[in-house]
C-alpha cells in the first residue's frame, strides 16, 4: 500500500504535518506540493487545530523542488493545484513551528522561512541553491531571509549556495533553538502546548498585527498595533477575565522561575 504524501497527527490542539517523501528528500514534487496544499487548506478551516508543527521524514525537511522535474527528466503529475504553496501557508490562521529535521534545501528553505518559528536537530542543514540551479526565488526567500539574519549574511549564503550548520544558524537568529534530533518532536509539541495554554483571540490577534507590521515600516507597524489594541480592549477585555487568569499566570512564573 502506497504511504500519503503528507502525514498528519492532531493532538490536544496540535497537529503534526510531516512531509513523507524520505526516498527522495522530500523533494517537493508537483503531487507533494499539491498534497502539502490540500492539507494546508483543511487545517486552515479546522477550528480543532490551534498550532500547527511542519517537518519532515527521514534525513530532511525538504530538499526543494523536485530537480527531476523542473529540468524535464521525469514528467510533472497531472495532480496540480492553482493554488501556491506560499498562499496555502500565508492562509492558515494558526501559527507554523517548522521542526527542521535535516537538509532544508533552496525551496525547502523557502518552506521553512514560511513557518512562524523553527526549531532546528543538530542534524539540520541549510543552504539557498537557487543562484547554483538557475532558478531565481519565487516563494519569499531573497525577501524574508534578510529580514532575518541581515543582508550581508544573506547574500553571503544566496550568492555562494554555501551551507549552514544549525549551530550558526541558532546565533544567526534563523532558528530559535537547536535540539538532539530525538528530542526535535518533543520540544516542538512543548512549545505548541504552551501556545494552545494561551488566550485563543488575543493570540491569533497578536500573531497577525505582529505579520503585518513586520511587512512595513515601524511607524505604520505601530498604528496596526494601536488601532488593533484598542479594537480588542473594546471587544474583549474585561476585568473579571484579567482577574481570573492573573493567578495562572503568576503560578506559570513561578514554575518556571524553578525549572531554570
């Protein structure tokens, strides 16, 4: 029986999307992108899943477009989609840990850059081939990845195809924290638990005007943030909730003032 393309887990709240293409690195064949938007369009609409982790089987995240294809070795499926796999991710309302396994690769890399967060195995690898293959970037990357870790830093590594150990990706800024690849699942699913802990509108609120401003100036990044802060102080503050949630808050600090 042939395995899916895309494997999902949901639980408490969280649900697992793992690329299942291990054979080939998870290239980013036309019926895996199409799987990945499908997938992406019905957890976009699925009022049960409040996080979402993106990683990969095998020895990599992704390793990008399927080269076979784009250079006409092997013919493209005819399961396409009209819809791009950057708009796909861009629509879901939940936040994306991307748990990067292994090689994330040009447009593998371009994938993990489209993810809120990443969480990075020693065994992560990055590098941005594009100016290798011939391929000019078409999904964010030569946009976000400055954004990031700096121009120079980035043209550093589009202009060369170098690659990047996940230890100087970690003190780069690119990912949050680096892991022992047994512990990749573990601490991502953490994390999303403490997401899901949180206040449903106030975070998704947080995580938008957060989006929007990063796409513009301060200035104008400001005012989203103030007409957004006034909007829900109407909506949805109210002292009883505040009241009822400071005694959580102050036993979470607490424990976790302990753990450290």
């Amino acid at each position: 029986m042939t395995q899916p393309l895309v494997l999902t887990d949901r639980s408490d709240g969280v649900c697992l999307v793992t690329l299942n293409r291990p054979e080939a690195l998870n290239a980013l064949s036309s019926t895996l992108r199409a799987a990945l938007v499908e997938t992406f369009a019905g957890l976009a609409g699925d009022s049960e899943t409040e996080v979402i982790i993106l990683t990969g089987a095998g020895r990599a995240f992704t390793v990008g477009l399927d080269l076979k294809e784009l250079g006409g070795e092997v013919d493209a499926a005819a399961t396409t989609t009209s819809v791009d796999l950057s708009e796909a991710m861009a629509r879901l309302p939940q936040p994306v840990i991307g748990a990067v396994n292994g090689y994330a690769i040009t447009g593998g890399f371009e994938l993990a850059l489209m993810c809120d967060f990443l969480i990075a195995s020693t065994e992560a690898r990055f590098a941005d081939t594009h100016a290798r293959v011939g391929v000019v970037p078409g999904w964010g990357l030569s946009q976000r990845l400055p954004r990031l870790i700096g121009i120079n830093r980035a043209k550093e590594l589009s202009l060369t195809g170098n690659f990047l150990d996940a230890a100087t990706a970690e003190r780069w800024g690119l990912v949050n924290r680096v892991v022992a690849p047994e512990s990749l699942l573990d601490v991502a699913r953490s994390l999303a638990q403490d997401i899901v802990s949180t206040e449903p509108v106030t975070r998704s609120e947080i995580l938008r005007i957060m989006d929007e401003g990063w796409a513009t100036t301060l200035g104008e990044g400001l005012s989203i943030e103030h007409t957004a802060s006034v909007a829900h102080s109407r909506a949805e503050v109210r002292a009883d909730r505040v009241a009822s949630r400071r005694a959580d808050i102050q036993k979470r600090g607490r424990a976790q003032s302990h753990e450290h």
